[in-house]
C-alpha cells in the first residue's frame, strides 16, 4: 500500500471515529442536563394542576377575578362564548351567597392540548361593613371582599406530558381589595388526581393529592389574555404520590412526599422542592419549561 494512500485511510477512519465520538456526547449532554427523577415528575403533575389552560388553580382563580365586575356574573358566561360552556346558579337571600355550576371544555377531544371540567362553587360578595350584598355592585356599594368556596369539580385534561383524570377538587379562598384593578387571593386548595405521564420513553401513574396554601397572590381583575403576566406572590404546600411504572423504570421512589414552594411573577411559577432544584412552569399551559 502507497504511503498516501494509508494516510487517506488514517484521515477517513480519525473523521468517522470524531463523528461517532461527538454524537455519543451530545446523547450522553442531553441525558445529562435534565435525567429523569421523581421531583421532575413531581413538578410536571404540580404544574398541570396549577395552570390556567388545564382547569387548575388559576383556572378557577380567573373564574372569581372574572366575578369582581359590573355584571361579573354576566361576563363570565360571555367570556367562554366561543367553546362549550355550561353555566347554572342561584341566589340565597338568607344568606347572600350565589350557588354556580359551571362545565365547560378547551380544545377538540383526541387533540392536545384538551380540557373538560366541571366545577361547583359558593360565592359571596361583601360590602364595605362585611354585609353581604346581591351583587358585585349594588348601587352604591362595590363589593370589598368575596368569600369564594369550590365544592367539588370533576374532568380531564390533557398536555404534551400528562393526561389528568380528576378525582376529588375543594378550596376556600377570601379575595380583598376586591374593588382595586388587582385583588388580594388568600386561602386553601386541595386536589386529588390520577396523572398518566409520558416522557423518557417511559410511562407512570402518578395518583397524588397536591395541597395549597395561598399567601397574599396578587391577581388583575381583567382576565384576558395577559391574566398569567398578571399573576405574583407565594403559595406554599405539599404534594404526595404515589408512583407506578407502566413500561421501564428511572428512579427508586415509589412513593413521593415534597414539601413546595411556588413563587408567580411573569407568567411563570418557579415550583421549588426546598432542595435547591427550582422547576419553572408555565402558567397558562400548566407545563415545566424545559
């Protein structure tokens, strides 16, 4: 063999190896930069049961800043007008509280992402003395607080990530400054679910109870399509799970317990294990940014 044509070789077998090389480090980078464990699960079941698209927590908070308006009840039937949306209620003058029945769905059933939910509330406008009153606005009294309860909802939704069947849902919130352009949200949330998650080439259910504690979050009384940019303050909680793998495995933790911390500001809640691993969400499509 010619000493050129040994050096042709020589070259041809250095490319294919550094190619091989480079491809095996950007495969091992990826697995690297973001492995799959069970906060990572945790934070995507968190996510989805918080954001507005999916039917979480926001979802519902949009339904009661909706509310604080003239004709609130009125404009929250028109706000879904485009979609399915069904909605009920009632007024007790005893009491002064709106009983409200709401279904309605997001998407097309088979596409993603998708949503059909049902919701019960309890709603109480109060005026400047704490006295209850009909309406948002009975002239000439603007309602300052609103006691807002979820009794039960049902649905499910479905994202990239995670297909949701919900199995049990109650919150007990108190709006202040209802009168001002963002309100005050302080209260509880409690939802119980059964996440089928995807990802990693693997599949798990998650059935997990996700609890909240709302501390101060600022929301605008306009809901439209800036409502999530809206959104700051801190709600604090715990998320339970239990894990099964349907095909595969990842990590050793069939059960997980993590105590949570969530902070809004920008359209996004940063979703902290008090580990130092901070998972940022997006809060309309109930998604970890990845």
């Amino acid at each position: 063999m010619r000493k050129n044509d040994w050096r042709f070789i020589q070259s041809l077998l250095f490319i294919v190896v550094s190619a091989l090389l480079l491809l095996s480090c950007s495969l091992t980078n990826n697995d690297d930069k973001e492995p799959l464990t069970a906060s990572r699960d945790a934070a995507e079941c968190i996510a989805s049961s918080v954001g507005l698209n999916t039917g979480g927590a926001l979802d519902q908070i949009s339904d009661v800043a909706t509310m604080c308006a003239p004709n609130g009840l009125k404009e929250l039937e028109n706000k879904y007008g485009k979609t399915y949306f069904v909605m009920t209620k009632s007024y007790d003058e005893n009491t002064g509280i709106w009983s409200i029945h709401i279904e309605r769905e997001r998407g097309v059933t088979g596409y993603i992402p998708y949503a059909h939910f049902t919701r019960d509330y309890r709603v109480r406008f109060l005026n400047v003395l704490n006295q209850p009153q009909h309406y948002y606005i009975v002239d000439p009294d603007t309602a300052r607080t609103v006691e807002f309860h979820i009794i039960r909802g049902t649905g499910r939704h479905q994202t990239r990530r995670i297909s949701q069947q919900l199995d049990s849902l109650s919150a007990s919130f108190t709006i202040t400054n209802a009168h001002q352009a963002n309100v005050t949200v302080n209260g509880t949330y409690y939802r119980a679910a059964r996440d089928t998650i995807r990802g990693y080439n693997r599949t798990r259910i998650s059935q997990n109870v996700l609890q909240l504690a709302f501390h101060d979050v600022v929301v605008p009384r306009n809901t439209g399509n800036n409502f999530c940019h809206g959104i700051s303050g801190n709600v604090t909680g715990s998320f339970d799970a239990d894990i099964t793998f349907i095909s595969g495995t990842a990590y050793a933790e069939n059960h997980i317990h993590r105590d949570i911390s969530i902070d809004f500001g920008s359209g996004k809640g940063n979703i902290s294990f008090l580990t130092g691993k901070i998972y940022k969400a997006d809060l309309y499509t109930g998604e970890v940014l990845d």
